[in-house]
C-alpha cells in the first residue's frame, strides 16, 4: 500500500485537472468530443446557393459586447465573454468555461456581397447570412 502515500487519493482527477491546466496554458478549449480545433467560439460554416451562413456558438455572451466585421472578403467575430465570480470565500473545485475576450476569423469567398449581410443573436447562437452576388449565382441557359 506504499502508492497511496505517494499519490494523491483520486489520480484520475488529479490527471484529469492537470490536463485542464495544460489545456487552458496553450489556448486549448475542450469540447464534448475532444481539443476543439479552432478555439471559442464554436464555428459552422457552409453556404447555399444565394448565402453564406456562419453559426458563431457563443451561450452567455452579451450581443451588445460582439464585434462582427466583413473587410476585404475575412469575417471577424470578437467579444468577450465575463466571468461570473462563484462568490465571496467560494472554493472552485472545476473551471471548464471559458472566459475572456475571442477573435476569429474566417475567410470568404468571393463572390459575397459585403453589403448584404444579416446578423441575429438568439438562445447563445450568433447566425450571419451573407449574400452572395447576383451575377456570381448560377443561371439556366436556355439551348436554342
């Protein structure tokens, strides 16, 4: 029973926290299914034929604080997310929100159409529609 003196009782969460910390000392954001790729907020791009639609996943931010930006075909979302203090003489045993100012950015292609874009903020989801040029859309030739 020598182990039991040499490591702390649970060494699985003490492997899971030290994981936690090296996580959040390179940037890293955990997820459900793992190291998310590319930080906070999560990200969905695609598009349709007429729009591009980036959902921007970001529960607890105020959309007052966003910064949505278009310049020379890049989108930018920035912010901040606060901190809510857990209290006065609270022990915190796990912190796994993320909190604190995010940037990202996210190339267009380029036949959007800067002056055509929507942007709606509910239930933690920011939704930006951008348009896509008239004469970049496909047409049917008709055959003669």
């Amino acid at each position: 029973m020598m182990y039991r003196s040499l490591f702390p009782r649970d060494v699985l969460s003490e492997l899971d926290r030290l994981q936690r910390e090296m996580q959040q000392g390179l940037h890293l954001s955990p997820s459900i299914r793992g190291i998310a790729r590319g930080g906070f907020p999560a990200m969905n791009v695609g598009g349709t034929a007429k729009s591009v639609e980036i959902y921007a996943f970001a529960p607890g931010v105020d959309p007052a604080t966003l910064d949505v930006q278009i310049e020379k075909g890049v989108l930018t979302v920035a912010g901040e997310r606060k901190l809510d203090p857990p209290g006065e003489k609270a022990t915190v045993h796990i912190d796994e929100r993320f909190a604190g100012r995010f940037r990202r950015v996210v190339t267009l292609p380029d036949d959007i159409d800067a002056n055509a874009v929507e942007a709606k903020y509910r239930d933690g989801v920011l939704r930006i529609s951008i348009g896509r040029k008239e004469d970049a859309q496909a047409r049917r030739i008709t055959i003669q």
